[in-house]
C-alpha cells in the first residue's frame, strides 16, 4: 500500500459530512421489530423481506461453520425506487479472532420499493401490528428457514440448532459534529483512548517521524476521541473512505470488486469500529471472543434491484451479497 497516499485519503475525508452509530439498549424491544424498520446491532437480524431469507448456506464461513449476526443498518437510497426500503447486514464468524480472514465476515443487502407485499405505504405506528404473511409466503419462508426462528411449527428442529446471539441494542445514527479542538489538542487527548500510546509516541508523532503506522494510529484515536461512543461510521458520499488503525495492515482497497449482479462499481458506504466490542458486552478472554481492528462495508453504487436466479443457482432474490474488508485485530 502507498503509505502517503493512505494518509491523504484520511485528509479528504475531513470535507465530507459523516453520520455516526451510537448503540442504546432499547425502551421496546417492538420498535426493533422488522416493520418499524430498525438499524440495530445483537439479536436476531430484522429480516427487510421476511420470506426470501437468505439460504443456510449462504450465511457460513469459508470453512463451513455457521456465521453470528453482527448489526444492520437502514439505509434507504431516494434515487432507486426499489431501494425505498434499504438494510444492510453483517455477519461475522463464531471464531471472532478469524473475522480478518477471507469469509470471516460476509454483508448482504436488502430492499424493496414502497409499493411491496409486506408493508403498508405508511410506516405502522408504534404498537401496530405487523401485516401477516399469506399460506403461500409462508411456505416459501420454511422451505428456506432462518436459523433465529424458533418456532417449532417453521422448521425442522436439525435446521433450528442453536445460533449465538449478542445482545441486541438499538443503532442511533446522528450526524457527526466537527470538532472546534486543533489537531494538538486531540494528539495529547488521544492517550485517554488508546492506553497503547505513551507520551513518548505522541512526541515522535510531532517530530514527524517516520513510523507511518503509529501517526495512522493517531489519526485513528483522534477520530475516536471526537466521540469515544461511537460504533459506526456512515458515509455514502463519493470519495468516502473508511480510516484504518495502521497502514502497513490496512485491508487493500483499491481493487473492489463490482456489483456481480450489474457490474456497477462498488463504493464505500459505512465503517464498523471495534469499540462496538467492549459495548456489545463480548467477554474479551473467552477463546470465541469477536476482535477485529475495524470494518468497511462497500455496496452497489447503482443499489440495483436483486434478481431471483433460478432455484439450482440457490441465490437469493431478496439479499444481495455486497463487499465487506477488515482490518485484523490491532494486538495481531
């Protein structure tokens, strides 16, 4: 990777206006229900389309083993009416310390136009119930299942087995304030995010020294700094791009690939901190503890429509795989 080049993205991402994820435990577990459109991290993914689920095997590792739901995130895009409805969802391997490595985390995208057969035109109010789903959609639901249904009448109790959950918060995207302090100023504060970071470091850092990944680091930590809460990064501007902790380890991304199903490129649209960690309530000592340095998500800068393949093909009409990057855990 070209070390400057990579510190001078960081620069031209100051000028774009970014949207920040906090998480918060829910009031009602109802408002985080499918019809009320959440973003959210932990528990059961919030299907957008509730019956073209996507099939078991898409949702497992390279190796075979089946993925935990990480977070989603509702991202309606005005420009594609068939994107009125939009969520983004990420999943991760059970092995968390292996999400860094090639299919340990995988994003899918969902959508649906307004007029749809599962939602009202108006969103339903708080409290209102959801519309049901006719014998026909329900039929089509069991044949592919969804491992976080637990009803026993749904599917076969051997497809039902037990998938791990994190806690479930609800995902509160506000627009990210710019910070009044000087650079300076976040440098010396930087310490009280990340205890790696001695006063010495800080000084070869204003020095200007030559270790690009500890002043990458800085960036990181100063960004973080601005708001310590933050678990997300949502920018789907063009030339937004996610900020790494280092750069001799920062994934490549300058060969995403296209969209597969139209072949528009992709863009970045949002950024995953591994601050959601430690507020998830992960037990950071247990051999399955989720780590990773951070994660970007890059989606189709068309948001095309998904198209159903033919059932041999097995793909999934309603969710369509996007790209997702990750940086390893920084202690790696």
């Amino acid at each position: 990777m070209d070390v400057d080049r990579a510190l001078d993205d960081d620069d031209d991402a100051d000028d774009l206006e970014w949207s920040l994820g906090f998480l918060e435990r829910p009031i009602d577990v109802e408002a985080l229900r499918r019809h009320h459109f959440p973003s959210k991290a932990g528990g059961a993914p919030a299907w957008l389309d509730p019956v073209r689920v996507p099939y078991e095997e898409e949702l497992r590792t390279a190796r075979g083993e089946r993925m935990d739901f990480l977070l989603q995130v509702y991202a309606p895009v005005d420009e594609e009416h068939s994107a009125f409805h939009r969520t983004i969802y990420v999943f991760v391997s059970p092995h968390g310390g292996e999400t860094h490595e090639a299919g340990g985390a995988r994003a899918f995208r969902g959508q649906l136009p307004r007029a749809n057969a599962y939602y009202d035109w108006n969103p339903t109010p708080n409290g209102g119930e959801v519309n049901g789903l006719s014998a026909a959609l329900e039929a089509t639901r069991r044949r592919r299942c969804d491992w976080w249904d637990v009803s026993a009448s749904e599917c076969e109790a051997t497809m039902r087995a037990p998938t791990r959950a994190f806690e479930e918060y609800e995902l509160v995207v506000e627009t990210e304030e710019r910070a009044d302090e000087n650079e300076e100023e976040l440098l010396a504060n930087a310490t009280e995010v990340g205890a790696d970071m001695s006063a010495e470091d800080l000084e070869a850092i204003e020095q200007e020294v030559v270790d690009k990944d500890m002043e990458q680091l800085a960036t990181f930590h100063v960004m973080l700094h601005k708001d310590p809460e933050q678990v997300l990064r949502y920018c789907p501007e063009p030339g937004a791009k996610p900020t790494w902790p280092s750069v001799t380890h920062a994934p490549n991304t300058d060969n995403i690939p296209s969209c597969a199903r139209c072949g528009a490129p992709r863009k970045f649209e949002f950024q995953i901190l591994p601050t959601l960690v430690s507020q998830l309530g992960v037990d950071s000592e247990s051999d399955y503890a989720l780590d990773f340095g951070s994660m970007a998500v890059y989606t189709c800068s068309k948001s095309c429509p998904p198209i159903e393949c033919d059932e041999l093909g097995r793909r999934t009409g309603a969710y369509a795989e996007e790209y997702i990057v990750v940086h390893p855990p920084l202690n790696q």
